[in-house]
C-alpha cells in the first residue's frame, strides 16, 4: 500500500474510490500520568506522551490501509493526521485521506 501527502503518485493515472479513515483513542496509565504531570513543573518533553502519540499515529494508519485494502485501493493520497484531546490523559488520532486504484 503506497501512502503520500501529496495529490498523485509519481505521475501514476488513478482514480478515487472514495474517503478512508482509521482511528484509535489512546490513554497512559495514571502512573506515567503522574510522572508527566510532575515534568510540566520543571519543563521538557513528555516522552512517555510522545510514545503514546507515536503508537496512535502507526494504529490509526494501519486501521485507514486496510479499510483502503478493502475496497480494492493501490494507494492513499492526501493522507492527513488529525487529534484531539478526548479527556486529561486521552487522546484520538485519527489517519484520512483518500484511497486511489491504479489504471
């Protein structure tokens, strides 16, 4: 499955078969929620988020592949990220754009 930001594929004629999406909610336990609250005291990256996030993205993408897979697509063009907080210590990612056959 080829996946880009851009609108075509290497000059490749296509044609769209529609709107994909994968998406996934992600939470760190209350342990690391604690330890992460503590580091926005003193500042710096919250790696044990930035995981979380890097997890959520790769979940979210292959969710998105496969639904492309099902409907017989070669490609994703336009892919996009988007998240949002869903509660303190929660997020959604989602993965989306738009699925493509190869003439």
């Amino acid at each position: 499955m080829i996946l880009v930001t851009t609108e075509t594929v290497g000059g490749r004629d296509h044609e769209a078969l529609g709107l994909v999406k994968g998406s996934t909610v992600q939470s760190k336990n209350i342990g690391k929620d604690i330890l992460s609250g503590l580091k926005t005291i003193v500042g710096g990256e919250l790696h044990s988020y930035t995981a979380m996030m890097d997890e959520a993205r790769a979940l979210a993408t292959k969710r998105m592949a496969e639904e492309a897979l099902a409907l017989g697509a070669d490609a994703v063009v336009c892919l996009r990220y988007a998240s949002s907080s869903i509660m303190a210590g929660a997020a959604e990612v989602m993965a989306y754009g738009t699925a493509v056959k190869f003439r």
